[in-house]
C-alpha cells in the first residue's frame, strides 16, 4: 500500500514541477521566476524525502535540510540582487 502512495506522490510532485518550470521560463516579472524557483527547491526537497523513505535510508533527510538550508539562502540572495543590484554591501 505504501508502494501506491509514494507512486502517487512522486506522479505530483514530479508534475509540480514541470509546472513551476514552466513559470520559471513564462514568468511575467522576476518575482514570479524567484518564487518559482522557490517553489522548486521545495519540490525537489519533497521529492529527495519521499525517495528516502522509499529507500529506507536516513541519510536522504540530511541531504534534504542541506539543500533546504541553501535554497533559503539563495533566494535570499537573488532577491536582494534583483532589489538592490548587489548582494554584499
């Protein structure tokens, strides 16, 4: 039972993902690309920790906070870029 729910899971957020690529590409202003980049790493964060549980393997949460932790800062980033049009002062 647990096979169909991770199958499922995976269908959806892989499908998420094509859609949010495609508001990365399509997107009418920055904000909507930066967000959708957002919304990206958190499915690709989603997509690691349902693989990890597929596994059984624990080392694939870690992987996932790791990543998590550098998409926070890296939209951080490019928005102070896009705001500010420099990211240190």
């Amino acid at each position: 039972m647990i096979e169909i729910a991770l199958t499922f899971a995976f269908a959806c957020f892989g499908i998420a993902l094509l859609l949010t690529l495609y508001r990365v590409v399509t997107g009418p202003t920055s904000a909507d690309r930066i967000l959708a980049l957002d919304t990206m790493v958190i499915n690709v964060i989603a997509l690691i920790i349902l693989y990890g549980v597929y596994q059984g393997v624990a080392v694939y949460f870690e992987a996932a906070m790791l990543i998590a932790m550098v998409g926070f800062v890296s939209t951080v980033a490019y928005c102070r870029f896009i705001l500010r049009g420099d990211i240190i002062e």
